[in-house]
C-alpha cells in the first residue's frame, strides 16, 4: 500500500536523512519535498496528502543559491499545520524540531 507524505524541511542534511529513513521503511511512500513556508502552504493548498510532516521554524520562500529564504518564521511549521487542519478537517501531521520546547 503506497501512502503519500509532504516533507516540510529547509536544511538539506536533515531532509536526506529523513527521506533515507521513510525510504528503507516504506518502500511504496511516495515523498513531496517542500523547503519554505511558502513551498509547503502552496504543496498543501494543491494535494491531500496522507502525512505531512513539518520542521517547525522554516524560511518564509525557498533559498536558491546565497539568499536567506527570507524572515525566518519561528513557527512556521504550526502555521502550515493550521491551514492544513482548516482545510482537511482531520490530518495526519508530525512535527520534527530541534528546539528543546514547542
């Protein structure tokens, strides 16, 4: 049974090792990468997914090359998650942070 999964995450190295694991674990998944706020609320507003997973402080547009991605939005992540909640009523959302409190 495949199952889709929208992963919501700006740092390359932790996105590899996030997509490396669902991989080896479910191997039918097939994974939507977005890297910013607005990458993730546009992938949501598009498809229903069957999991999404957001890091909770995400740049506010995608970084090509040197830029920033714009403000840092500290939660980000949870605003993804409130769209997403409004939109699909009941959705299935994992949250990953480094931050010690949430």
């Amino acid at each position: 049974m495949s199952m889709s999964i929208l992963l919501v995450e700006d740092n390359y190295h932790k996105r590899q090792k996030i997509i490396d694991f669902i991989k080896s674990n479910f191997a039918l998944a097939l994974i939507q990468e977005a890297h910013s706020f607005t990458s993730g609320s546009k992938a949501i507003s598009q498809t229903i997914y069957d999991i999404v997973i957001l890091d909770i402080g995400l740049p506010t547009y995608d970084k090509i090359g040197n830029e920033s991605g714009g403000r840092k939005r500290m939660f980000g992540g949870r605003e993804i998650a409130r769209k997403l909640i409004r939109r699909h009523g009941k959705a299935n959302i994992v949250f990953i942070t480094q931050s010690d409190a949430f």
